[in-house]
C-alpha cells in the first residue's frame, strides 16, 4: 500500500482549514484516511505556534512505516527539524516564454539604432 502523509481540507468556503493525515494514496484528498497526524491553519500569522500542529511521535511512526510526504509536509518537518533540508530546483519557472524572449530582441535591436546616434553625438 502506497503511504502519503499529506493535507485534507475542511473550513468553509474561502476558510480553509486542513488536517494533516496519513492515508493511502489512491484515496480522494478529503477522503478516508488512516491516522490524524495533526492540523495546519493558514490564516493564522506565520509566527503563531497554533499554525502548525503535528504529533511528532506518529509522524516519525508512519515516516518509518514507508509514507511519503507532500511538498507543503515535507517543508513543516524542516521547519520543525524532523527533516534534512531538501535543495528544490525550478529553473523553468523564472525563465521567460518564447513571446517574451522574442519581445525583448526586438526591443534590443529597435533601440541599438536609436543608441549609436546618441553615442556620436557625445563625443
């Protein structure tokens, strides 16, 4: 069986509160799930010690048990020390699309011409 500790939401609309749970991961995000692990309240401030709640104890159970962290899990274990940190790569994410790319070529080269006149006339 194939272990994730991750999020199920709960909270009303545009109030979301989550559960951290340990389930399988074939079953639906807010489905059932085997053990929970603790809760994670995004609208308190980030400094507040109640954002954050986990059993540290089950957590580590079930991470020697096989279960796989989430991302957003696997960032609360660093933040608590249960969890090396782990190098996160996105290189495509900064980079500019084909549109842009060109966009800024034309750019470059509209204003090379409009530059050397300018240049000449310094000196």
């Amino acid at each position: 069986m194939a272990m994730k500790i991750r999020l199920a939401r709960g909270g009303s609309k545009k109030r979301p509160h989550y559960a951290i749970v340990a389930t399988d991961s074939r079953m639906p995000r807010d489905g059932r799930f085997l053990e929970k692990l603790g809760t994670y309240n995004p609208l308190l401030p980030k400094d507040s010690e109640d954002r954050v709640k986990m059993d540290m104890e089950r957590v580590q159970y079930w991470l020697g048990q096989g279960a796989q962290p989430t991302d957003r899990i696997a960032r609360f274990l660093e933040a608590a020390g249960a969890k090396e940190k782990a190098e996160r790569k996105n290189m495509k994410k900064a980079e500019p699309g084909e549109k842009a790319k060109k966009r800024a070529e034309e750019k470059a080269a509209k204003a090379a011409p409009a530059e050397a006149p300018a240049d000449e006339a310094a000196e």
